[in-house]
C-alpha cells in the first residue's frame, strides 16, 4: 500500500509518541539510579560504596547529625557551612541564594531552593521562613530538619516527587540581626527574649517600655517587630503602633524594614507559581489562618484555606501524639495586624497561606515556652514534616487540577485534529491508496 503524505503524517505522529513514552521511562530508569556525591545515613545506594566514599559519607554523617540536626543554633556560620556543603554535594537538587546587605546592621538572607533541576519546567513554589521572632529558637532547627528531610526522603525514595514536582524555599533565618541579639551573652536576659530587629530610630523615647520590660534598654529604644511591619492592615491594632519600646511595635510606618521590604520583593517576584506560605513560629501547638486581626470578615478562598489548615493540624498532631489544632488567631490566640501570612494572603492572593507555631503548648509552669529540651528537637521537625508533605499533597493536587484542565482541552483539540485528518482520508480514499 502506498503511503500519501497525510498517512504518512498520521504514522509519524504516533509512532513520535511511543518513542517520547519510551525516551520518558528510560530517563526515569536512569535517574533512579543518580546517587548524591555525598549524603546522609538513610540513602539507600545502588553501588556498593568504596571505602573512600565510606569515609566521606561518614564524615557527613557525623557533621550532620553533631552539628546541625536537633540542636539549637548559637551561630549562624555553621548553618551556612552546612548549607554550602550540601549545595556542594547536590547541586541538582539545591541552590544557594543569598541577598547581600538586607539588614540594618549589614548582614544577608541565605535562602536554600530546593527541588529537582529541569530545564524548560514550570512548578508550583512552597516559601517556609523562620526566625522572624529570634527568641523563637526552635523554629531554626526545625526548618534546617525540613531542608535536610526533604532532600533524604528524595534518596531514600520516599516521597520523592514533592522535590521533582515542588520548588521549596526556605529561609531559616529572617531576622539575622535579631538572631545574634540572642547569642550575645552581654545582652543578658534581655537579648535571649530580644523579638525585634535591631533598626535605630534616635527620636523614639522609652513610651511604652513599661509594657515590656524584656525589651527595654539602657540606650535609646530600637527594633521593630517584622511581623507587624507588613503593609496588610498595618497599625490595626493600635498598640503596635504607639510603643515604641514594646516588643511588638510596628515601627514607623508600613513595610519600614528592608528585611519586611526584602521577602516582599522576592516573593512577589514569583508571581503566580507562589503557591504555599508558611511562616514558623513558637509556641502555642497551632495552625492559623487568615485573618490575624478580625473574625467577622474571611478572605474568598478562606473555606480552601480552613480544610486545608485543619489537615495541616491534624497531620502534626498524629505524627508524636500532641495536639495542635488550627483557627484564627483572634480566636486561639490573640489579634494582631501587619503580619507576613495575611499580606501574602491578601497582597499575592495565596490561598495555603499559614503562620505555624510550634512546640509547646504552653509557657512555664505548665510547659516550657519558647525552650523546649533539646531533645525533643527533631520530634518538632518530623511532626513539622509530617505536615507539610500534607500542604505538599495539596499545592499539588490543585495545581495539577489547573494544568490538567488545560491538558484536556489540549488533548480535545489534538482529537478533533485527528478525526479531522481520518474524516479526510476516508472521504478521499485514493490518498491513502
């Protein structure tokens, strides 16, 4: 039988098909069998190790787990050192991005993307910042388990598409001035509950200082607490205004801060891949949504953002048995305005858009505050985890609902396209002859 063009069209571009289908799986074969250049004690290797690369791994292993992984951190260095070495030893799967001279005193946001390198591809981010509040020590090391969770899951197999399918960017320090207040030990009992940054402003006298005593110094008042800083209801509630000592002031107008000003533009930058935000803090054992500063008013998409919020909750609470539940801040909690989760709600229109707070649940007598034993850390990060593989899960599933939608209209077309191409061949026989 001879071929005319058209079925010779039609044979190609099926037969495309099956060998793309084949190009596909032995692709996949290949990168199963990709193994990190070094990584932790849980990866699962194909090739038997040389005792070369055993001593390697071991040294990461013991770096790792000493250094980093269920302590608290008294110095940032080492996390950069840590986050250098596992950039160093996957390079395709995390990137590196640093903002020079964000803070008042000059120092940088490191953020770590992590996700599976592929060019040409467009997927859904998740953000997770930490530190916003320095006095929350925990929230650090639990965004420093996240990043080294996610990136072992991916070599042990276990969900591992939430790194092919997800961008995450997790910034685990927010606040890096702030973060070194509570490290100085001259600061005394003051800087290990310092929540500020460290902006001076010469003019502010002490109004307010009385309200908070921990945040009060000998010098002129400074520091402005970021998560009232965001341009989403600023100044609401009125006090964040006018204590200018207060540990929650503020500061002197909307979005004042380069650090607030900072993850603004970033994340704005994104653009409609933004597609989850989770802002970590202690303590209370809650989930929140939007809005922080009033009940008798919702965002559109909030009936999304309570289903998803409670599953969040309730994935943290099965992981280790405690009970975290999720609401509005008003309502567990207490009002507040000018917060990072609300502006990335209202501003970018994110509907998994949370403020976490972590362990415990209670401060002293009844918990431990702020300062859990260390021990406990790296429970905090796998019920962490646990929750947002749950937030993964989601941004997924809608956002594939999105782009198969499209796919499907896509596929009508190519249908109609080849129903079109066969109606011609049959009411033209001789081309197919």
């Amino acid at each position: 039988m001879e071929l005319t063009p058209l079925c010779v069209y039609l044979a190609i571009v099926f037969g495309a098909d099956e060998i793309a289908g084949l190009r596909q799986r032995n692709q996949e074969e290949l990168a199963s069998l990709r193994e990190p250049k070094w990584f932790g004690s849980q990866t699962k290797s194909k090739i038997q190790s040389s005792p070369k690369r055993q001593r390697r791994e071991a040294e990461w292993d013991d770096f790792l787990q000493k250094d980093i992984l269920g302590k608290y951190i008294t110095n940032y260095e080492t996390v950069e050192q840590w986050l250098e070495q596992l950039a160093a030893g996957t390079p395709h799967l995390i990137q590196l991005i640093r903002i020079q001279n964000v803070t008042f005193e000059g120092r940088q946001f490191t953020i770590a993307k992590l996700g599976q390198h592929a060019d040409n591809v467009v997927k859904p981010v998740i953000w997770i910042d930490a530190g916003i509040h320095p006095r929350e020590k925990l929230t650090q090391p639990t965004a420093i388990y996240l990043i080294y969770r996610l990136l072992d899951d991916y070599y042990s197999g276990t969900n591992k598409d939430l790194l092919e399918d997800i961008d995450w960017y997790i910034l685990p320090n927010i606040n890096p001035d702030g973060f070194a207040v509570t490290n100085d030990r001259s600061q005394g009992a003051q800087g290990a509950l310092w929540r500020k940054n460290v902006a001076a402003y010469p003019s502010y006298n002490n109004t307010g200082a009385e309200d908070n005593p921990g945040t009060r110094t000998a010098e002129p008042c400074r520091g402005v607490d970021l998560n009232r800083n965001f341009p989403e209801h600023w100044g609401y509630v009125p006090d964040h205004r006018v204590h200018h000592c207060a540990g929650t002031f503020a500061g002197p107008y909307a979005a004042s801060e380069n650090e607030t000003r900072t993850l603004m533009r970033v994340l704005e930058d994104m653009g409609d891949v933004l597609s989850a935000y989770v802002a970590m803090h202690t303590f209370s054992q809650i989930v929140t949504g939007s809005w922080a500063f009033i009940t008798d008013e919702r965002p559109r998409n909030a009936a999304e953002m309570d289903r998803v919020g409670k599953k969040i909750a309730a994935a943290i609470s099965d992981a280790h048995g405690r009970d975290y539940r999720y609401g509005l801040p008003p309502d567990i909690q207490y009002p507040y305005s000018g917060n990072a989760a609300d502006w990335v709600t209202s501003a970018l229109n994110v509907t998994f858009s949370y403020t976490l707070e972590l362990r415990d649940k209670d401060s002293f007598p009844n918990g431990r505050g702020h300062m859990i034993p260390e021990g406990d850390i790296i429970d905090v990060g796998e019920e962490t985890h646990a929750g947002m593989v749950v937030l993964a899960r989601e941004v997924l599933a809608k956002w594939n609902g999105e782009t198969a939608d499209a796919a499907q209209r896509a596929d009508a077309r190519s249908l109609n396209n080849f129903l079109a191409f066969v109606f011609v061949c049959f009411m033209q026989r001789a081309l197919c002859k």
